[in-house]
C-alpha cells in the first residue's frame, strides 16, 4: 500500500467534505495527524514494523468514517470515485524512501561514539570498513550511503587518525 498516497487522498477528502458543509469529527483530525506522523518516523527507523502497523490502524478508522459520510455528503457516485481511488492505492507499492537520519543515529548503544563518513573515490566504503574492523569497531552503511562506525571513543579517535593518514597519504601520491 502506499501509504502516504492513502493519507493524502484522506487529507483531500476531508476537504471535500468541509467544502461541503461536514463537520469532521476532533478525533479523525487526530487519527490524520498521527498518521502522518507515525509514517515520518517509519521512514527514519524502518527497524520497527509496529509503527507501521498503527499508521495503518489509523488510515482503516479515517477510511471507515470519511468514506460514509462522503456518501451522504457528495453522493453515491462521487463516493465511488473515492473509492475506486483508494483501493488501486491500496494495490500499490509504498514509494517512499528512507529518509536518512542527520540526528542521533538510531541503534547505537548509549556509551558508543559515533561518527559519519562519506565515502567518495579515494575513501571507499571497503577501506572504511577494513580500517573500522581493524579498530574494532562496528559500522553500518546508511540508505544515504554514508558510513555510521561506532565504539569506544579511544577506538574511534585511532580510527579517525587512520583514516586522516591514509587521506593525506593519498594526497602526497596525487602531488
């Protein structure tokens, strides 16, 4: 399903619906917004597919109470449209793309130091993880394809020295 496309087309519907003269009820307002939200979290830690799970509760109890009262508010036809909307939605695959997390990485224990490293031509991701096992520490390639390694801080300040050297080693071969 995709889920954000489900969520505005509820988003659309009720304003439609308000157009019209409905009141939309506190709580459906609330179920969107928690929606969404619980959908932006998703994208950032994918890890916890319960998040999931409950933005779908709240996209089944948006569905269940929009879709009636646009049958009594717009029509029988127009709520068909709405439906026929929502269920090729429903068919569909989720488009959206992790959103790689700039903050606090997620997964780290407490008492680890972390650092993100973009890999580019000279420092590949192979060099990172061979220096960070050398170290050992712990990495994780991020959907942004950048590198996440953590551990203790002395092991990391060593790792950050090695890979400063093997840097500025590159560039006195380049000169």
């Amino acid at each position: 399903m995709d889920y954000e496309a489900v969520w505005e087309l509820m988003s659309n519907l009720i304003v439609e619906l308000r157009n019209k003269g409905e009141e939309i009820p506190a709580n459906i307002m609330s179920d969107l917004r928690a929606a969404k939200t619980l959908m932006e979290i998703y994208k950032v830690d994918q890890s916890r597919s319960e998040i999931l799970q409950k933005s779908e509760e709240y996209l089944a109890n948006l569905e269940s109470t929009l879709l009636p009262l646009a049958g009594k508010r717009l029509g029988k036809t127009e709520m068909k449209k709405w439906l026929r909307n929502l269920a090729e939605l429903q068919r569909r695959e989720t488009l959206w793309k992790p959103k790689p997390s700039k903050g606090v990485p997620v997964g780290v224990p407490r008492e680890d130091k972390w650092v993100r490293i973009e890999p580019f031509e000279t420092v590949t991701i192979e060099k990172i993880k061979h220096l960070a096992e050398q170290k050992g520490l712990k990495l994780t390639v991020q959907t942004d394809s950048t590198v996440l390694v953590y551990g203790e801080e002395q092991k990391l300040k060593h790792f950050i020295k090695n890979v400063t050297k093997v840097l500025q080693k590159m560039e006195r071969n380049n000169s």
